[in-house]
C-alpha cells in the first residue's frame, strides 16, 4: 500500500497576530515546520505549537527564514554566507532548545519562503543551508523542493534528505512553483488540491501551468498553514488518500 508524509507550516501567529487554523490541522497532518520567529511567530506560539505536535505525536521540524516579519519571509534578500548560516542556526536552535525543554526531540529542517525557492536552485544559499543544519546537529533531515539542487547537493554530502511537492501551489512546465506574483499561483480549491496530491503519490507526476505533466517525486506533500482554505483542503486529502487505498504516515 502506497504511503504518504503530510506536513504543514504552523505556529506562525505572533503576539495578536493569528495566522492559519493550527488546532483545527493538527490532526490531519504527520509532520509539522515550526516558524522560527524570523517570519512568523513568537516564543509562547512556538512553545505552544510545539506543545500540540507532542500531543499529536507527529514530527517537529524548523522553518527558518530571511529575517523579513513585514514580508512573511517571501521577499528576496541577499545576505553574507557567514551572516546568513549564523542566523539559521540561531532559528534552529532555538526550535531545537524548546522542543528538547519539553521531552521532544526536532526531527527536520525546512527553509521558509524565499529562502526555500533560493536554495532550490542557487547553490550557494543551499551551501548555506546544508552547512548550518549539519553544525546544528548531523542526525536532522532536511526537507526540501523534490528534484532541487539543494537535494543533489544533500545526497553528494550523504545528509538525510526528504523530498517533498505541494498540495496547494501550482507548478511550472520545469518543476518549480509559479511565483506568487502571477495569477493561479495557490490552489484554495480542496478538489483541485487533493487531486494534485494523488497524482503526485500514485503518478509521481503533476500537472504544469502550461499543461504539462511533469515528474515529481516526493516522499512528502505539503500545504501552508496561511491558505485560508487549509482545513477543508487537507480534510479532502485525507478523503480522497482514503478512497485510493493510500496511508498517511510520518517519514
């Protein structure tokens, strides 16, 4: 029987800011990205967010981004390696230090927005990446854009990677996502979604914006906290996994 990791970006509320319906995904989803602060949450959100994926059991990870709170972590920046290593660690860190205070233990790493299409396919920010996870501690995973340079680059350093594709973006005719800025970008209709999702699990394909199918292949599927429509979405994802005999379970 075919199985599938769902992850989901959560815990970036921050004081009286509430982002996307945390409680209400928590028990459809097998993995979780912590925000780290950088774009998204605050240290009682985060501490909170970690608190409930403890009860679900499911997987903890660190979701570090560009220091940009006003952009949501999705604007370009060009930072210093140096700089820019030293800040990942200080995120993942952090999630690291109060998943441990509370008897958890984080299991992976995702970059956050723009930071993640970077190292996608620069190799330098991936460099960036691959090096503060693997200082931070050797026996995290990455989680990352299937088929980008920063999974070629995980597998030549021999670094656990887990490949992931997307429920509620659309992709492009050469695997990547459509930028945000074009229309049709984000799927907020559950169908769409779910159906995406069971061609990326049972065809390791995905239909591109032009039309397209193209190869992807994922060992997990995401989809963001900030849909407005995120409940309804992963709820038919579980519908329609069910209908096709397909297992979600933690990687």
């Amino acid at each position: 029987m075919p199985t599938i990791d769902i992850n989901c970006d959560l815990g970036e509320s921050f004081v009286h800011y509430a982002m996307g319906n945390d409680e209400a995904v928590f028990p459809f989803i097998t993995s979780c990205n912590v925000a780290c602060g950088f774009h998204g949450g605050d240290p009682l959100h985060i501490e909170n967010t970690i608190r409930k994926a403890l009860t679900y059991g499911i997987n903890i990870g660190a979701h570090p981004s560009y220091p940009d709170l006003q952009g949501f972590g999705r604007r370009p920046m060009k930072i210093a390696p140096e700089e820019l290593k030293a800040l990942l660690k200080y995120q993942i860190a952090a999630v690291k230090g109060l998943t441990e205070s509370l008897g958890g233990r984080l299991k992976h790493v995702k970059p956050h927005g723009a930071l993640y299409n970077a190292a996608a396919v620069d190799e330098w920010e991936a460099e960036c990446v691959l090096e503060a996870v693997a200082e931070m501690d050797g026996q995290l995973i990455l989680l990352g854009m299937a088929g980008s340079v920063m999974e070629e680059m995980a597998h030549k350093r021999g670094m656990p990677f887990i490949a992931e594709a997307f429920a509620d973006r659309a992709y492009t005719a050469a695997g990547l996502l459509k930028s945000r800025k074009e229309p049709d970008s984000v799927i907020f209709d559950p169908h769409q979604a779910a159906h995406q999702v069971l061609n990326l699990v049972e065809r390791q394909e995905v239909r591109s914006d032009t039309g397209a199918w193209v190869t992807v292949k994922a060992q997990s599927i995401c989809l963001h906290g900030d849909n407005p429509n995120v409940v309804a979405i992963v709820q038919t994802i579980h519908l329609i996994l069910s209908q096709n005999s397909i297992s979600i379970s933690p990687f």
